[in-house]
C-alpha cells in the first residue's frame, strides 16, 4: 500500500469521500474525519471565498475540538478545487487553502504544477481525477501525489474505462497513492479496489445517503429507488459527460435524444446558477434539479448516519479480507 505520510495512523478504514457539489458540507466532512475516514467537499460549495474561509475555519475548529476531547487524531480533511479556465475563484480559493494550509486538495478539469508547488509549500497534498491514461501522465508531469481513477459508473463526471484496465495503465507508471472511483459502495468493494491495485477507494453517491449531507431528501429518497439502469451518461446535460438519474432529467422535462450539447463549458456560470436560490425561470438546473448518481445505487437502500455507515463499512472490509485469507489458505 502507498500512503502519503499525512495518511499514516489517521484511517479507520482506506476510504475517501468525494467532494460532491451541493450535496458535501461542514457536517459530512467532519463526521467522517472523526471515524478514520477522509471528508471533502468542493470549494464551490460556498457561494463565495468568504463562505469558504469560514467553512475551512469552523471544520478546523471542530475538528480540534474532538481530538482534544478524544484523544484521537480525525481523519486528514480535502477540499475540491476546479482548475478550469472557467472558474473565476479558483486564485482567491487557492490563497485561502494554502492560509490554512489545507490538508489535501482535489483538482479536477486540469493539472497545474503551479497550484502542486503552492500546496507543497506547506507541506499538504494533491490528488488529481483522471478518467484515462493520458490525464494521468500529464497530472504525473504536474507533481501530483495521488491520482483518482475515476472509472465507468462513477457519479458526476465519470469515465468510460473498466476499473482493472484503468489502474493497471496507471500503476505501469505511477508508483504514489492510487485511489480508485466508480460504483464503490460496500465495505468488499473497498478491499476488492485495493486487491485490483488502488490504495484508496474513492466514495460518493453512498455518501448522498447519509443523514449529514446537504442534498435534498428527495433526491436521497431516489438513490434508493433507482438502480444501475436508471443512471445515463451524457454530455448535454452540463456540456461535460456525466452520469445522471434518468428519472430527475424526465421530471425536469428533459429529451436526452433532442437536447444539443452546449456550444461551451462554463463552470463558473453553471455553478452559480445551480447555486441560486431564486425561483426565476422555468428551468431545470443541473446538479441542483438533474441529480448525478453512479451505477452503485442499486445497493443503497437506507440513510444512515454518517458514523453509522462507516462502521458498517468497516465490518464489510473485515468480513471481506477475512475470507480472502481463508480463500488463499484453501488453495496453498
């Protein structure tokens, strides 16, 4: 296993939960940070780089708080930054994560050696989403300490690689920490991504359907309604490929097989929109109205607490490698 030495001693279980847009906030990160396991969320989560500061501050805070009153060292936390040329806070947001020197962070839509360097200045990490080979090589190039494999039937912005071609392509040239995303959503599917080659395993949508996260209930209320035929992946939706609940985009009033895929990718402009609270327009919004899921969904059917799930996971892992043992010693 390649743990970064930031990781070593902190984990309960080799899990990280993804940065989820409208959906990750203060109280999901930190309740997963105190059981052993690493929370996110995006930066954008916050509708300025104010709100951001503030949320850095108050997990910090908390987090502090647990361990003077445990004795235990939570978790290391993350923060989603997206590089694109279309985010307009990705500077000022950069700044105030190397200000509190943020643990780790999560770059997506581009590599920056920059932004690498600016983050090592204080000691913290970098993982970088890749949905192939060549994005991994250029993350490589950039200095990034992990790579995030975000194979087929992973929510949001997912792949189209099979998760055993995916890692093994990257481990031919990638000897750090390799976290691995897409349809992860019991504590065997953890031990079977590290038996595959990742040390990490990368978990989203199970984390939708947790009592801490910010999504809507109805949107939680779907996750256990839907199953992996329900999910379809498409660019016209935000203008990037990505995996969305067929049954959201039909209530939305939405005709996959007529939209046109938007003639640009703004991320700025489609995060502020889906941030807005008002009620002018008709329109359904991406992310807030159209809601993203991963083929796992059809193995969630509950929304426990965050701790709660965590420990069944664990269990999971345990009865997983435990069998695995007596597998082999059967066969040796």
């Amino acid at each position: 296993m390649t743990l970064p030495v930031q990781f070593e001693n902190r984990l309960s279980l080799p899990a990280v939960v993804a940065p989820m847009f409208l959906a990750s906030g203060t109280q999901l990160v930190t309740e997963c940070c105190k059981a052993g396991v690493v929370g996110t969320f995006p930066a954008l989560n916050q509708r300025s780089t104010q709100g951001f500061d503030d949320w850095l501050t108050e997990i910090e805070t908390e987090l502090e708080r647990f361990h003077e009153e445990t004795g235990i060292k939570p978790a290391p936390f993350g923060v989603n930054l997206i590089v694109h040329k279309s985010n307009p806070r990705l500077e000022a947001d950069l700044a105030v994560c190397v200000k509190h020197k943020v643990p780790l962070i999560i770059t997506s839509l581009g590599a920056q050696s920059a932004l690498v360097e600016a983050v090592h200045s204080y000691g913290g990490l970098v993982f970088h989403d890749v949905v192939n080979a060549r994005h991994a090589k250029k993350a490589a190039q950039a200095g990034v300490d992990g790579l995030i494999a975000v194979s087929a039937g992973a929510g949001g912005h997912a792949g189209t690689l099979n998760p055993f071609a995916l890692v093994n392509e990257i481990r031919a040239f990638f000897d750090k920490t390799v976290l691995l995303s897409g349809s992860l959503s019991t504590g065997s599917d953890i031990a079977a991504a590290q038996m595959m080659g990742a040390d990490l395993a990368y978990m989203g949508t199970r984390f939708i359907n947790t009592q801490e996260c910010m999504a809507q209930e109805e949107y939680k209320q779907q996750i256990t309604q839907t199953s992996a035929n329900d999910i379809v992946y498409t660019p016209v939706i935000s203008g990037v490929h990505a995996n969305f609940i067929r049954q959201s985009v039909e209530a939305a009033g939405l005709d996959l097989a007529t939209l046109e895929r938007p003639s640009k990718i703004d991320f700025g402009a489609e995060l502020d929109e889906a941030s807005d609270d008002s009620h002018e327009g008709s329109a359904a919004k991406p992310w807030k109205d159209i809601w993203s899921a991963g083929h796992g969904v059809g193995s969630i059917d509950d929304t426990p607490k965050a701790k709660d799930l965590i420990d069944r996971l664990k269990a999971e892992y345990k009865t997983a490698h435990d069998q695995q043992v007596l597998k082999v010693a059967k066969l040796t």
